[in-house]
C-alpha cells in the first residue's frame, strides 16, 4: 500500500483503536459512514498489523437510499462484517408522515433535511408501493420498509429511533411480518440509483 499523509492518519486511528481494545477499554470497533474500499483498506491493515479488526459498519440504507447494495454489503458480506443501516425509515419519510408540503409530525414539518433528501417522484412510486402493501398486510408503512430492510441480505439489525411507545412496537411488529418475493420485488422496483451520497 502506497505510504502518504491520508494513509498515516488511518493508519494511526486504526492502532489506537487497537490499543483500546488491547487495554480492555472496549470489546470490539465499528465504523460508520465510509466508502466500501476505506472499510477493505482498513481492514487489509488490520491483518497486516496484527491489530483489530471492524466488526460493523453502520451506513445509511432503506427503501429510499439504496447505494449500498453496490459495494458496501457485498464487502460486508464476504468479510463478515455486521452491517447495521441507520435512518432505515428515511427520516421518517417511509413511515408516510413526511409526503408532500407539509409533514405529518411536529418533526416532518420541523425537518428541513428531509424535504431536500426526499420527495422525488421515484420516492413517491416507492412510497406508494409501501403502502399498498402494507395495507394488503393490514399494517402500518414502517413496518413494511422496516421488514424490507431485515429481509435484505446482509443486514444485521437496523438502527431505529423511537420517540414514543408506538414507534418502539411497530417496529419490534416488523420483524415478525413475511414479505414474499413478488413484495419484495414490488417494493424494489420503483427505485432508481441516486447520482450523490446522503450522509
């Protein structure tokens, strides 16, 4: 590996974080929001040095944003490395409350962030084919997108936010909900690949 200034940086970030779990101050390490080739870098080091691998990786995955089926799950796949999406709803979006002007929620009217990310009209083939599944399931929007989510190879556990009781049983509700593969295929299908990162 060529030696410069970047590589020498991660290459010292990687061994305090070594030495961390060497010192017993934590089990294992984890990253988030990084480029598939910097996780295989990082961890070709790791076998090199001798020092601690990456157990997780948390990058932003869901219905909506779905870049990181091309590199990152693939990679994550064959190290075995735990991926755990955040923002598995889309900021809330793929719940059904942050559609058109106006939000549903305090947040969705609140959020300005969401309605620069989302709102496109292939985010809207995507919603609307969540609900029409979820209504054939008889249950809410995000337990269907949560549900997507889980059913993707890959995936170890999403992250969730929860603001009330009802958020928290929804979502513990979609782990139990079956999508065939003719939903599966559905719910993919509107989807097309988005030309920049969301971070």
């Amino acid at each position: 590996m060529p030696a410069g200034p970047a590589l020498w940086v991660h290459s010292k970030t990687l061994e305090a974080l070594h030495d961390l779990v060497k010192l017993g101050m934590v089990r294992y390490i984890g990253a988030s929001n990084h480029f598939a080739y910097q996780i295989a870098r990082a961890q070709y080091l790791a076998d090199f040095k001798g020092w601690t691998r990456f157990v997780s990786v948390q990058d932003q995955y869901n219905l909506l944003y779905r870049e990181e089926e091309r590199e990152m799950l693939p990679l994550c796949r064959e190290e075995g490395i735990g991926f755990l999406p955040w923002s598995p709803l889309a900021r809330g979006y793929l719940a059904g409350n942050r559609r058109g002007s106006e939000g549903r929620t305090t947040r969705g009217s609140s959020d300005t962030m969401s309605k620069a990310l989302f709102g496109s009209e292939t985010d809207e083939a995507v919603m609307s084919a969540v609900e029409v599944v979820a209504q054939a399931h008889g249950v809410r929007p995000s337990q269907v997108a949560l549900a997507w989510t889980l059913h993707q190879e890959g995936v170890t556990a999403p992250i969730i936010g929860a603001s009330k009781m009802n958020h928290l049983e929804e979502a513990v509700a979609a782990e139990a909900l079956s999508l065939s593969a003719e939903e599966l295929q559905e719910l993919a299908a509107p989807y097309r690949p988005r030309s920049s990162t969301l971070s």
